[in-house]
C-alpha cells in the first residue's frame, strides 16, 4: 500500500532526541574542553580532506533539474569516507537514545481520517514486483511496512545480522542531523556533496569518467536489468551494499553514487539557477546551532542514486543528479554521509 507522510508539525534538528551534552559541539569549533571531552575522540579516521576549489555543478544531458550548468566555488572539506554504517549509527544509537522518525507512530492529529491502525511505526520498503510494470506508478515497488526502521530494513523479521557495514537506511533528515551533531559533523550541502563525488574530474558524466563500465568493470551497485522485477545483480547485491565494495572516486571517496542515496542540508529548488550561491542564506544549513524550521512540506535535495537506479528507468548513479525527498519519508534507499569543515 501506498503511504505519503504528511504532517504539520515543524521539525528541528534534535527534537527528538534525549539530551546529550555533545549534540551541541560543532565539527568547526570542537575545541579541546577538558579530559573526556568529546574533541577527543574527534578524529579524522574515515574522512578525507577534499580540497576546494571551482567546479561546474549540475549537467544538461539527463534531467532538467540538474540544469543550467552553473560555475560553483566551494572550500576545502573533510568529507566521509563513505556513508554512514549500521554500525557506526548503532554507536550513536547506544550513546544518545535517539529514537528515529520510522521508529514513532504518526501523530493522529497530522492524519485526520486515517485508519488509527495504520497510524503505526514503519517506513517505505522497496518489493519488486512480479513483472512489468508502468514506471511512472512508484506505488507497484514502494510498501509501507509496519516495523520497517534502520533496524529491520526490510520489515519485521529482518535484521542487521551481516549488515554491519551496509549504510543505514530508513533515516529522515533529522535523524541524520542529529547523527551528524553527535560526531561533531554537518550534513554537506548540495553542492559540496556533488563536489566531493566527482572526484577531481570537472564536467564528468560519472565518479570516474564517461563510461558507464569501463572494460566492463562494475563502478558500482546499480541496478541491473529490467526494473522494478529483476535484478540480474551481476555484483551480487540485490539492496544494499557494505560500504567500499566498489573503486573509489578521485577524492577516494566510495560509494558516492549507487548503493543509498545521500541526504544534504539544501533545500530543493527545481533548478540551479534559483539555488542560493554559497555563502548565501539557505546553502547550507547550519551544523549544530539552532536549525530553521523546516516545514513538512519542504523538501530536500537528496543526491547520488541507489541501488534501485536503472537505465531503463533512473539515470541518476551520476554527480550531477539530484531528487526531492521529504524530511520524514525514511525508505530503504536513502541514508547519508557527514562533512566537517576544517
Ligand atoms: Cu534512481
């Protein structure tokens, strides 16, 4: 069954977590505060310094909202080394007692109407269908299932057990700020993430160049085959992936396209020219201090593509390709990667 989360409700970064006395600590100013202290442990383990500079973001040969091409200026960065896992979000997990936006019943009052027994924990799986069907109803693939979270990806039932090192998935965009506050981080903004996947290589259809499969070599995990009912998964994963399966980009950066799709802090804007420029308001959200309001309404640019992405039906395991996702529409295929600027 299909679902669509509306709520009127206004979100902030941390609203549902419990208190923790690091949330507030920023990447920026994790200053030494005493033995113990957070900073501490701070570390650049996992993360690369992408060094800024001018890029072209965006591209006209595939979707009309990744256009016009713009010049885009961006600063050094240390960036992920690949989206956050099962593991490393268990810790935060452990730590904080932070409760996901798929791990909370629906308020009845955002949903006037609604069946009381739908009102329950749960999130958007991905099920193939048994054959064909018309690309343009996502409802044929999309499941609303009861229990569905970070923990159970595919339902109740399911487990983490080997996912280890498998993004984490079924998180919203606050789950992931309140992750990103916990390790002293921020969520990039677009045009940082889309700098950072492309590796070096300026105007590239992909992460590493212009063909999809050089020497028919997997770059990486992408659908294979017809979509949504078979994935022919010559790389052997049907969903997820652990993470650094595949080559990394220039930056040695992995999976910044396939696998999940990637939260960031910008607003969606259906084109780039209306897109605030860096340093202007709205490029990029702040990292730990008070958050602006968002809106249930609002929607987020998400970027990098999934394992769901096919050529026959999504084009968009490439830098330049971007998608509206809803702060609360957690799923199977969207997780995230954290930034800190140095
Ligand atoms: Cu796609």
């Amino acid at each position: 069954m299909a679902w669509v989360r509306v709520y009127g409700s206004q979100l902030t970064g941390v609203g549902r977590q419990e208190p923790h006395p690091l949330r507030m600590i920023s990447g920026r100013d994790c200053a030494p505060r005493g033995p113990g202290s957070y900073s501490e442990c701070v570390s650049r383990k996992g993360m690369t310094l992408v060094p800024g500079g001018a890029f072209r973001m965006g591209s006209t040969g595939f979707y009309p909202e990744e256009g016009p091409v713009t010049a885009v200026q961006v600063g050094s960065l240390w960036v992920d080394d690949h989206p956050v896992t099962n593991a490393a979000f268990r810790r935060f997990v452990a730590d904080t007692g932070h409760v996901t936006i798929a791990e909370t019943a629906p308020d009845p009052e955002d949903f006037p109407g609604a069946d009381p027994a739908l009102l329950v924990p749960g999130s958007q799986v991905f099920t193939p269908t048994a054959g064909p069907v018309p690309l343009t109803d996502w409802t044929q693939w999309w499941r609303w299932v009861p229990g569905a979270d970070w923990r159970h990806p595919d339902g109740p039932g399911s487990t983490l057990h080997g996912r280890d090192l498998h993004p984490v998935v079924h998180v919203g965009l606050e789950d992931a700020r309140a992750y990103a506050a916990w390790a002293g981080k921020r969520l990039p903004a677009e045009a940082e993430w889309e700098h950072a996947a492309r590796g070096g290589l300026d105007g590239a259809t992909y992460a590493w160049g212009e063909e999809f499969m050089p020497r028919g070599k997997i770059m990486a995990n992408t659908w294979h085959g017809p979509f949504p009912h078979e994935n022919t998964s010559p790389h052997g994963f049907t969903r997820t992936s652990p993470v650094k399966r595949f080559r990394p980009n220039g930056y040695g950066l992995f999976d910044v396209t396939g696998n999940v799709w990637e939260w960031t802090a910008t607003p969606w804007t259906p084109r780039h020219s209306e897109e605030p420029g860096p340093g202007q308001p709205g490029a990029q959200a702040p990292c730990c201090g008070p958050h602006t309001t968002v809106g249930e309404h609002d929607r987020f640019v998400i970027k990098g593509g999934s394992h769901l992405c096919a050529p026959s039906y999504c084009h968009r395991y490439r830098p330049a390709a971007r998608q509206a996702h809803g702060p609360r529409d957690t799923t199977s295929h969207v997780g995230f990667r954290c930034v800190q600027s140095p």
